[in-house]
C-alpha cells in the first residue's frame, strides 16, 4: 500500500462529500428558486399527472380541464386503430424487441415504419431510433466533426444543440429567422470549413412559427452546405395533406439532406427518425452510436406510429381541422391584443407575459379556470419573452379556443394590474 505523500497533491486534499449533491451550487440555486416561489405562494406548475388520455380535455386530480398541453396535434393518440394496431404487435411480438436491431431486435414493423415515413417525406429511405431527442444528438454528433461548420437558428432545439457539442463542429447560430445573417456567415465562412450544415426546424417550438424554407434551399445550393429540417412539429400541421414544411412550400424534399422527425407527436408514439436518402440511411444504421448500441422501437410503439401515419393520409381533414384551429386561436388571440411573438398559428402559439413569475402565474389562473396551459420560463427562454405556451390540436372545439384565449387576456390584465405586487416580489 502506499503512503499518502506517493499519492500526490490531490490525494492530501481535503476530502469533499462527493455524495452530497445538495451541495452543488446549480442544485442549490433550483432550491433557492422552488423557495422562493413558495413564498410567493406560486405552485409548481409542472409533473401535475393526469389521470387518463390527454387529447383536447384531461383529467388531472379528478378535474377535467380544456387541455392545450399536449402534442397530441391531430387527435390520434388513443384513436381506436391506433390502440387495436399496438395490441395486436403487443400479442405477437411482446413488449420488447431484446436487442438491437443491429443483431437480434430487426423485425418486420420496423422497415415498414421507416417506409411509411420516407413515403410521408418523399425521399428514399428513413431510420428509425427509440427517441427524438436522441436522434438529433447521434445523428449531429456522428456525421458532423472537429473542422466542419453548424450554422444553427439560435431557436433551434436542446437535442440539436447537443448533438453538435458532441460533433465537435463549431457551431455558429444566426438569429431568429434571419436569412440575410445566415448568407452572411455562409459567405465569411464556408471557404475556412469542410463540411457546412444549416440546421432549422419546420416549425419552430417555441414561437409557433417557420422559416422560409425556399431562401434555406437556395442558400445552401449556393454554399454547398447540407441542409437539416427539424419537422418534430410541423408534420401533421403544416402542407395540405399534414406532410410538413416542403409540402407547404412546394419544395421538392430531395433537395435537403435530412429530414428529423418525432413519432411522439402527430404519430402518438415515442422516438424519433431521420428521412433522406438511402445511402445516409443505410451508413447511419450501422454507425450511429444512438442506432447501433441502442434497442431497436418497441413492437407497441412501431405499429402504434405506422398506423397513425395511416390515419393521417387518409383523413386529411384532421390536418384542415388543426390548421383552423390554430388560425382561429391566433385571430383570437391578436383581436385581444396579446403577444403572440411571431407566431404563425397552426400546432404552436405563446403568449408572451415578459417574466417567468408572471408566466407561471398565469398559467396557475388559468389551471383554475379550467384551462391546462404550461409556462415556459427561463431558462428555456429568455426571461423578458417567459410565456405561456398553447398547443393546438384538431380535437378543440371553436368554444374551447374562444373560452381559452378570453381567459388568458383577463387574467394577464388581472397580473398586469397587479403589476406593482409582482414587480416587489420580483425585486
Ligand atoms: N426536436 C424538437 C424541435 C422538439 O421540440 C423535440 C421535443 N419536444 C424533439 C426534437 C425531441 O423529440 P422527443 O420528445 O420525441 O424526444
């Protein structure tokens, strides 16, 4: 055994409680945060369970609630075909797959899926993995590298921003929806840099709107960079027939590399996928990290996204239904002089309140009055554009969106009344 002073400085330090995570200063601030909202007699909006399916209303604690909580954007989680279709592979094929699909866990569902999906995309081929978020880190993180250039819309989402950390790209973000930025930094930049990719989302999660896909394609023709769409909430929102922002535009979607896409939205399951073209495909499925060390989609969750694909091409009017909804939530909304920030309707609309206490206080009055809505606060946002943020889906009725939107500009008239109380407590 050896003596203290062989082991080094580090080993005559004194001794922290490395267990003791209480004392970790970013876990000590959450609890000065949930501490003071106590105080201020704010309940904790968020982890409220609900009792049963979550579609237009929801249970929570015995109550019903108008919900505009949930992704669920055209109705289909719980559809009857859909439960019947995850049954029937539950029966056949059990819970689970046991494996990667890579050595025992490939099943038959699972190229359907993926061909369902490139179908919907209008590409060749698609991979399928067990979540959204997931795809976005292994994918980014696998093809992108040290030497490349992500040039990402600084609303892009968490999973995008951690898959090129991962990369080890550098990455550049241009503003909201600035074009001009982004053929700026195309400019300066593409010569210094290997690969180039341009990564913006169908519509965007937080603000409820979409970037000029056709400028995007053309840039990136220019620039020779690739191109990555993030459709986790456009598909079955936006194109005449829910197929997403190149359907919307009329683009053709061979002209971008890889379409993302979630299956835990409009598709009523889990996980996530990457649509393109099948040479990337097919290097993805036996390289990607996310892909090849991980199980393959659960039989459940396969067929319970395919059959939902099914419903969506064959009933467009949930798509024409989804985009009224949120046209009249917008109108609405505008009429009463709320800040909707640049939303464009359709699956996504905040209303911005300016600070995350009001935000969540709002979103408490509005529980009370029988609306489900949840705040989205900093540091998810900036905290002067904390909002309350509305999901639209086909299954609300006109009176339910009506009753929602009057309720909000009421209560957001109470908070700003009470803007001195507030502005106290924020001090
Ligand atoms: N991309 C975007 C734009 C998202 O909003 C989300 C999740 N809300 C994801 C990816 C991750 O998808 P999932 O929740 O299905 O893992």
């Amino acid at each position: 055994q050896r003596r203290p002073e062989e082991l080094g400085n580090s080993a005559r330090a004194p001794k922290r409680k490395a267990y003791d995570f209480g004392e970790l200063p970013q876990i000590k601030q959450l609890q000065m945060q949930r501490a003071a909202a106590d105080m201020m007699g704010i309940e904790n909006p968020f982890f409220r369970a609900h009792d049963g399916l979550a579609a237009g209303t929801t249970m929570i604690d015995g109550k019903q609630y108008d919900n505009f909580a949930s992704y669920n954007y055209l109705g289909l989680n719980g559809h009857p075909e859909v439960n019947a279709a995850a049954a029937k592979a539950i029966e056949v094929f059990g819970t689970s797959v046991s494996a990667s699909r890579i050595v025992a866990g490939e099943r038959p569902f699972h190229g359907e899926l993926e061909q369902a999906l490139a179908r919907v995309h209008g590409v060749e081929a698609a991979i399928v993995m067990v979540s959204g978020h997931a795809t976005n880190v292994t994918t980014i993180g696998h093809l992108m590298h040290k030497g490349d250039l992500i040039l990402t819309d600084s609303l892009v989402h968490n999973s995008i921003a951690e898959g090129v950390r991962l990369s080890g790209a550098t990455r550049i973000n241009f503003p909201h929806d600035d074009l001009n930025a982004l053929e700026k930094l195309l400019a300066d930049n593409r010569h210094k840099f290997d690969n180039v990719l341009i990564v913006v989302e169908g519509l965007y999660s937080m603000d409820g709107d979409f970037p000029d896909l056709r400028r995007v394609v053309k840039l990136k023709q220019s620039y020779d960079a690739w191109l990555m769409v993030d459709e986790a909430h456009s598909i079955g929102a936006l194109g005449e027939s829910g197929k997403g922002i190149a359907e919307h535009y009329g683009i053709n979607p061979q002209e971008v590399e890889l379409w993302m896409g979630t299956l835990s939205k409009t598709f009523s399951s889990c996980g996530g996928y990457i649509a393109g073209s099948r040479v990337l495909c097919d290097y993805l499925k036996v390289t990607a990290p996310g892909f090849v060390f991980s199980v393959g989609l659960s039989p459940a969750l396969t067929a319970a996204a395919l059959a939902s694909i099914e419903i969506m091409e064959r009933e467009p009017d949930r798509v024409a239904k989804l985009q009224a909804n949120g046209k009249l939530f917008l109108d609405l909304a505008l009429k009463a002089g709320l800040d909707v920030g640049p939303s464009a309707g359709y699956s996504v609309v905040p209303v911005i309140v300016g600070d995350s206490v009001r935000a969540a206080m709002l979103s408490n009055q509005l529980l009370a009055r029988g609306i489900n809505a949840l705040p989205i606060i900093f540091p998810a946002v900036a905290e002067k554009s904390a909002r309350v943020r509305f999901f639209i889906t086909s299954e609300h009725t006109e009176e339910q969106i009506e009753r929602a939107v009057r309720f909000t500009a009421e209560e957001i008239e109470k908070l700003m009344g009470e803007g001195t109380a507030v502005d106290k407590l924020l001090r």
